[in-house]
C-alpha cells in the first residue's frame, strides 16, 4: 500500500486560487505533529485547496452542516462546517455525531465475518437455523446470500414500514417482515435490503452470545479507534449530536422523528466523521478482519445467470476512473452519509451532513475530493462524439480502461486477486467484435447493453481481462507510477501508450486490437489532442469559478471547430443552472441549460435537465420532443427506458416536475404499465381524478397486453423503490 503521498507538494502548487470559497464557518482538527494513531496531518497547501474544493460544493445550494475527513497513508484531515443546531446556533465541530444510517451495513458485515473466521459462524448456514423467529422460507436464505443482497428478503415496502417511533428489540425489529414471503428465488437478482441486515444483526448476535450494541463496541469500534461511535438511541445522544434537517420546496425545515432501532443490523448506529475515518483504515490494514477475508468481502457478488451486481459482503464495490472503489452511503430522517475507500491508494473519504437526501451531492463532492486527492487537482473530462456509434465505441473503451486498471491495482496493491488468463488473445479478439462499429450500427443500442455488460462473468469478464492484461503491460513498459497517471488523463490516453507498446521492438506479449477498432481508437487519440481543454479550466470546473461567463464563448466556439469530438462540459453546466433559484432566476436558469444541450446535443442528462427547467416554466410542449431526440441515441433509449424514468422521478425538484416527466414517460413508453400506474397516483395527489381513472385504465390494458415484468429491470433491481444506500448508480457510469 502506499503510504507516503510525497508527491502533493508539487501537485498542489499546480492548483489554482479561483475556486470559490464562501465563508461558512469552520472548525477543523487541531494542528499536530502526530496523533496517538500515528497519523499526521497534510501539509498547509494540501488542506487549503481541499477547504476550497468544499466551500465550493457548499455555495451551491442550501447547508446546515457538514463533515469531511480525508486520510491518505498516515495523513489526516477533518474539518466541520457550518451548523450542528440551527435555532441554538452551535457549529459543527470535528467531535460533532451524526447518524451513519446505512454505513451500519459494514459494520454489521464485518461482525459476520469475524464470527465466520473464528468459526462461530458458516456463510453457508441458513439464516432460519442461526435466527429461529425468521421463519424457514420457500427457499434457503443464507447468510452470505444475505451480506451480498441476493437473499430475496424484501426491502421496505410502504410507509408503514420506513417510519417507526418507538423502540424496538431485536426480536420485534425482526418480527417486522419475518411473515413477509421472498420476493424472489435467492442469488437470481439484486435487492437492497435493510430487513436482511436486521437478520444478520440478529445472527451477530445468536453466534456471539453478545448483545449487537456489545458486539460492535467491543470487537468493531473499539479495535479501531472508534471512540464516539455507537448504536443511535437517546441514550448515547449527547450535545455533540446534530440535530436533522430536511429540504421541503428550497426551506430547511427539521427532521421527522425515526426511531432506527427498528433497524438496528442495517442503518443503526451513530458516530462522528473521524470514527467513519478510523473504520475506514482498519478496513484497509486489516485490524478487523484478515486480509484474505477482506478481499473477499471487496469482490463484487454475481446473480446466478453472471451478472456482477457492484456489492461485496457489505460495501458497495466497482471501479471508478481506474480506481477501485470500496464504499458505502447512508440516507435517513436527520442524516446522509458516505463512506469511500480505495484500497489500492490507502485512501479513505468520509462524509457526514445533518441534511436529508443528499446522496448525489456527497458523491459528487467526494469525486472532487478524490480528484484532489488522487488525481492532482486535475478536473477529468469525458470525450462528447457527435457520432452515436463513436459513442458506444468510445463508452467501450472507457470500460475496459476502468474496469482492468481498477482489477489491476486492486489485486496488486490491495487485498483482491484476479485468476490467470489462459487465453487473452482470445478475449481481445472477442472486444474487438464487440466494439466493431459495423455490429454496432445494425443495433446500437444492443451493441451498448452487450458493452454495459462487458465485465460480467456471464460475457467471460472480457473487459477485466483485457484492460488488467493491457495495464500490466504498461506497468512493465512504463513503471507503476505511470498507472496512477491515467486515472486523471482519460481512457485514451491510456490506449494510446498501449499501442505505443505494441509497436515496440520486443513486445510480442502485448496482444492487438483488431481493425477497425484500432483505426477507430487512432482516430479517436488524434481528436482528443486537438480538441483540448482550455488551461484555465484543467483544475477547475465551470461551476466552481466566479464568473463562468467568461468561459462561454470558447466553449461555444469548441462546437464549431471540433464538430465531431470534444471535452464534455454537460455535469459542469447543468451545475452552474442549478446555482441559480427556480423564481427570480429562471431565465438564467434555463439559459444554462439550453447552452448545455448546445454544447452537447447527444448528452442524455443535458436533455433530462432542461426537460425538468421547461416543466417548472410552464412550456410542458417543449418537452417531448426534446426526450424524444434523446431516445434516438443509444444511450438515451436505455437511460429514458421505463424502469429507469420512473427511478428519476422518485424525489423530482417539484411536483409538477415530476408528473410533467411521466405524461412524458407515458406518451414515450405508452406499452409500460408501471408508468401508467405511477402517473395516476401523480394525479390523485394533485387533485386530478379524471386523468388518475384515464391512466389507471392505461395501466390495466398494458398489463393485459404484457402480463411479464421485463426481465432485464426486474433483475437489475431498477423498480421505482428508493434505495437508502446512496449508491446506485447507473451502470454507464465510470
């Protein structure tokens, strides 16, 4: 593992000023030589450009408080902004405790595990034999079935059944759903479940004898160095515990009482950012668990039919950019948490805010904190295509880089391990079929969902075995410090060393890529290097500096001089909109979002966010057309599928919003019954009752019409319940 970040002196002296840096007040940890752990604080120039990384994050909308902690090898970094309590006006502080809400998950997975090394404890034993209140089921339930959310124990199902204000046991919390039938056959599908985690909870504490508050404080908080964590009940709450605040139409207004012991193995505990922290480098030295198990817990499960599902044994688990990612996030009344680890770095992110359904703006911010971190300061771009098919070749490309750098370097400098490969050349003859671009044509959007599913065992992990062969190629030509370069520079740069490589004398060991992909690939290298990104912008994003206008007029002259490729700004313009408020502001509002769909015609997120600001202007007609467009590109039509709109509209900006988008969805998918159904409660809650019977009756002649689910959202879990992790994420997304 790496233990020295050595090279931030220089990298740091690269990061620009510009970024902007509201004063909401702070409070970090003292300035130390070294803490009793053995850590150590960044040097002064390292945390200064962080501090602004997220005081710029937090001038983007409405904050009561929020926590960060970075770790790096034995360097440390925690600091608290803004409020812990609104009405008495207290800071939040590095001390400051926050629900941890579904973190629980790898805490409780690490008890299993422990007991299950220690013998006390079988993954294979059926959960019905370790927790006698869970009745036996249709099918066995095992416990490792249970840590990778293949169980088929169902997830919430109803507000009754999220919202809980009395204390439960262990037994009650159980009790809850233990009458609850599966809902499917165990290991054919993912489904996120907190109730499985309660069984676990239980199973924690059958095996140990130990109550499950006793268990975790002794064998999980304590060994690393967890001092305020614990289980969430009034009981443990001091002054330090922030009080909850949730976002009702732009006004912060305090959190609804949950009472989380209902569940207690899934979402149950308390703790403070430097406790997230502390857990987060026991997972990656190995104080909890062995390394072996811990790479186990790492590895991403698979259903039945070989399809990585993106979760271990309790952590969230994919890459990211080439990074291997080992994480997990929270979200409940008063809190949302994220917890990011990268083993293969020995770097850990943690963050905590007392505001509800923050979920993307933790991600997000943890993204840049990594960039900071991980990639020098460097603000990374994806290539926008004009072509579709350039951009389903380009997605694949992308895909193999992050998929086999990641794999490499998590089973070289972390716990993970990857087999032998017994027959490469074959794997890249068969990417080679799979991002030939006359395949691609006669079906783009088959072509993209066979490249989405380029990782999964069920096509022989073809891009994890190639993009790893081609990393330790590069590794033997260049050194390893070169891998840790292409994160930040982009797949191409990355393909364009390897065919460097090929073409040197004595690397017969390198296999080809196959025609046209090579000359695609070439081509590819060759517009990137043209269309670069403006030096102002290589460290900083649109939405970070003070006056974005000044850089409108060079991205708009990008768009006639390189028609074909060049640097996507969607995710920064669509931020820069979304600074500006919904009333007063709306002209300026959707005018960056009309230049984000300028910029980038093809980008489905583009087209998402200036369909959600024409809605709450009222030009509902301008919409439909608008996602019609998008739903010609490949990427549109699986992202604006059924299954996958109505997740969009589970917590829309306004209520209008979200009914526009299914009136849309319907007139898209009118053969969807699941979009029927979700609009006619739309308009019962808005008072509509004609359109809720029209649509109701939509809903019952599509389902005669089509009395199966479709197959492939059932078994992705991509239903319209709101998962409480905070990490899904859509499978495009590297």
């Amino acid at each position: 593992m790496m233990k020295s970040p050595g090279v931030f002196a220089v990298l740091w002296l690269l990061a620009s000023p510009a970024l902007a840096a509201p004063r909401i007040p702070s409070e970090c940890e003292p300035a130390s030589a070294e803490a009793a752990d053995g850590s150590s604080e960044f040097p002064e120039e390292v945390t200064r450009v962080l501090d602004a990384m997220v005081r710029a994050e937090l001038a983007q909308g409405p904050t009561v408080g929020l926590s960060v902690g970075i770790s790096r090898g034995n360097r440390r970094w925690v600091c608290g902004y803004g409020l812990r309590d609104v009405a008495r006006k207290l800071p939040v502080t590095p001390r400051t405790t926050y629900r941890l809400a579904s973190i629980t998950k790898s805490f409780t997975a690490v008890a299993v595990m422990q007991l299950v090394e220690q013998g006390k404890l079988s993954l294979d034993a059926d959960i019905h034999s370790l927790v006698p209140g869970y009745p036996a089921k249709q099918w066995t339930v095992t416990v490792r079935d249970l840590l990778g959310h293949l169980s088929g124990v169902p997830t919430y199902d109803g507000l009754a059944s999220t919202v809980n204000v009395k204390p439960l046991s262990t037994a009650e919390a159980v009790s809850v759903f233990s009458e609850k039938p599966l809902s499917f056959e165990p290991r054919t599908r993912y489904l996120y479940s907190t109730w499985g985690y309660n069984l676990l909870g239980a199973a924690v504490e059958s095996a140990s004898g130990k109550s499950y508050r006793d268990y975790l404080r002794e064998h999980v908080f304590q060994p690393a160095g967890m001092a305020h964590a614990d289980l969430d009940v009034t009981a443990t709450r001091d002054e330090h515990q922030t009080v909850g605040y949730r976002l009702k139409d732009g006004v912060v207004k305090t959190s609804r009482f949950l009472d989380v012991s209902s569940r207690f193995g899934g979402g149950g505990t308390r703790g403070t950012v430097g406790d997230m922290l502390g857990f987060g480098r026991a997972v990656l030295t190995h104080k909890l668990v062995s390394r072996d198990t811990m790479g186990m817990m790492q590895a991403s499960m698979a259903t039945k039919d070989g399809r990585l599902t993106d979760y271990g044994m309790g952590f969230a688990t994919y890459p990211l950019r080439g990074h291997y990612l080992v994480a997990h996030a929270g979200g409940q009344p008063e809190t949302t948490t994220l917890l990011v680890m990268f083993p293969a770095e020995d770097t850990v992110i943690a963050l905590a805010t007392n505001i509800e359904g923050e979920a993307r703006r933790l991600r997000r911010l943890s993204i840049r904190l990594m960039e900071g971190v991980l990639e020098a300061g460097a603000t990374r771009r994806d290539a926008h295509f004009a072509d579709p098919v350039d951009g389903v070749v380009y997605e694949g490309l992308s895909r193999i880089v992050s998929y086999g750098l990641a794999y490499h370097l998590w089973a070289t400098r972390g716990p993970g391990t990857l087999a032998p490969d017994e027959d490469v050349p074959g794997a890249f003859a068969r990417v080679s079929e799979m991002l030939d671009r006359k395949l691609i044509a006669k079906d783009a959007k088959a072509a993209l969902e066979r490249i989405r599913g380029g990782h999964d065992p069920k096509l022989g992990s073809v891009f994890i075995r190639v993009g790893a062969h081609m990393a330790r190629v590069l590794e033997k030509a260049h050194g390893p410090e070169r891998l840790l370069a292409y994160p930040a520079e982009g797949p191409l740069s990355f393909f364009a060393d390897y065919l460097a490589a090929c073409e040197a004398e004595g690397s017969a060991e390198a296999p080809r890529l196959g025609e046209p992909l090579r000359g695609d690939l070439l081509r590819f290298v060759a517009g990137w290097k043209r269309a670069e990104v403006p030096v102002e912008l290589r460290r900083l994003r649109l939405d970070e500096v003070k006056d974005p206008e000044v850089h409108w007029p060079a991205l708009k002259k990008a768009v006639v001089q390189w028609p074909e490729l060049r640097p996507d700004y969607t995710d920064e313009l669509v931020r820069v909109a979304e600074g500006f408020g919904w009333r007063k502001q709306l002209p300026a509002r959707l005018r960056w979002l009309e230049r984000a769909v300028e910029v980038s015609p093809r980008s489905v997120e583009a087209r998402l966010a200036l369909s959600q600001g024409l809605l709450v202007a009222k030009r509902d007609e301008e919409v439909l057309p608008l996602l019609r467009e998008a739903m010609e590109t490949p990427q549109g039509a699986l992202a604006l599928a059924p299954m996958m709109l109505l997740k969009r509209v589970v917590e829309p900006e306004s209520p209008r919003v979200g009914l526009g988008l299914l009136r849309a969805g319907v007139a898209l998918h009118p053969e969807s019954p699941e979009l029927w159904e979700a609009l006619a409660k739309r308009e019962k809650a808005q008072g509509h009752k004609a359109e809720a019977r029209a649509a109701l009756r939509q809903a019952r002649r599509a389902r005669e019409a089509r009395p199966e689910p479709a197959s492939d959202s059932v078994v992705r879990g991509a239903g319209p319940v709101p998962d409480d992790h905070g990490l899904v994420r859509p499978r495009q997304a590297l």
